[in-house]
C-alpha cells in the first residue's frame, strides 16, 4: 500500500528525531539530554515532539523496540535443522545472512546504545530477543542430538551470549568486514563448537 504525503512525513520527522538523539547520545550520553536539546538540534518545536513521544524515555523505548522487533522478525525465518544442513556443506545460510545485513545497516544505533554513553539495559534486552526468536530453537536442538545434561537457561543464555559478543565485536569496528563475510565467520564458529561439544560427550 502507497504511503500518504502525511505518513511521509510523519516517518520523516521521526527517523529525524531518531538521528537527532543518536547525535546528542554521542556528544554527551543519553542521560544528560533533555527533549529541548533534541528539538532545538532537529530545529523541531517541541508540541511535534510530543506528538509522537512521551518524552526522550519513549523515544529511546521506541526506537529499541522498533530495531529489535525487525531483527527478532528475520530471525524467526531461520531454522536450526536448515541451518546446521547448509553448514554441514559449507554454505552460508541465506537468513543468517539476511540477519547480517540488517544488523548492519542499523550499525551506528546499535553501536551507540551498547557503548558507555547509551543504554545499560540495551544489551541485555536484545540479547532476550536474540534468544526467544532462535536460541532456543537451536538449544534444543543441540541437547536432542547431544544429550547434554546441563540446565536449558545456562546453555541457551551461553549460545545466545556468544552471538551478542560477536555481533558487538564486528560493529564495534569504524569499517566491519562485510555480511558476506560475517555469514560466513558465523557458519565456522558453529561448525567449530558442533564439533567441541562432539568431542566432549563422547
């Protein structure tokens, strides 16, 4: 469906007040901006800022849940047994590397909220979403085919935990090596503890 000029317009203002507060986070860190900072900066009055947020606690919350619930949408279309076939030939799984493209592209958010300056709670929260859209899935996966007597919430926080860390370490760099490159980083870091955790049960 084609969006109106007004919808238009309201995505615009939005994704400009997004930006805005991304700007200011790194210039003096979330908790020392006000909603004036944020409107004077994007040259907005502030009746259109309270049009859309409550105030900058809103937006923050907003603007996570709109990134996170898109990353736990494209997650969803990975499945653990597809996944573990493509690697087994050494392929790179085209929905990881759909994750990979879009974890990306969202960079400098995701970048600036798990620095120092931006949310403490952010890089738990995604990590919940990693793990409820897929970890899990893939846990219980692993423990079917393994049999690990281990407590379910210890091994889908470690294996969720581990992708958080590596997707930190690759955006964290000023120029990350490419999706392509990440798909296929991922596919031998799995491969790499399919075959650790083969080892350890025998």
């Amino acid at each position: 469906m084609t969006q109106s000029l007004r919808e238009m317009k309201v995505a615009k203002t939005k994704e400009l007040i997004k930006e805005t507060l991304l700007d200011l986070i790194e210039e003096k860190g979330f908790e020392a901006i006000s909603v004036r900072d944020i409107t004077l900066k994007a040259g907005l009055n502030r009746g259109t800022f309270y049009l859309h947020y409550r105030d900058k606690y809103d937006l923050m919350e907003k603007s996570q849940n709109e990134i996170l619930e898109e990353l736990q949408n494209r997650l969803m279309y990975i499945k653990p047994r597809e996944l573990n076939e493509f690697y087994s030939n050494d392929m790179v799984y085209p929905p990881i590397l759909n994750v990979f493209h879009y974890l990306k592209d969202n960079q400098r958010f995701i970048k600036i909220l798990i620095s120092t300056k931006g949310d403490p709670a952010f890089p738990k929260k995604m990590k919940q979403y990693i793990k409820e859209a897929i970890y899990e899935k893939i846990i219980n996966m692993i423990e079917e085919e393994y049999m690990i007597d281990l407590p379910h919430e210890y091994t889908t926080a470690f294996i969720s935990s581990a992708f958080f860390g590596l997707m930190e370490q690759w955006l964290d760099k000023d120029e990350p090596i490419s999706s392509e490159e990440m798909g296929i980083m991922h596919m031998k870091l799995l491969k790499f503890m399919k075959q650790f955790v083969s080892q350890i049960v025998k």
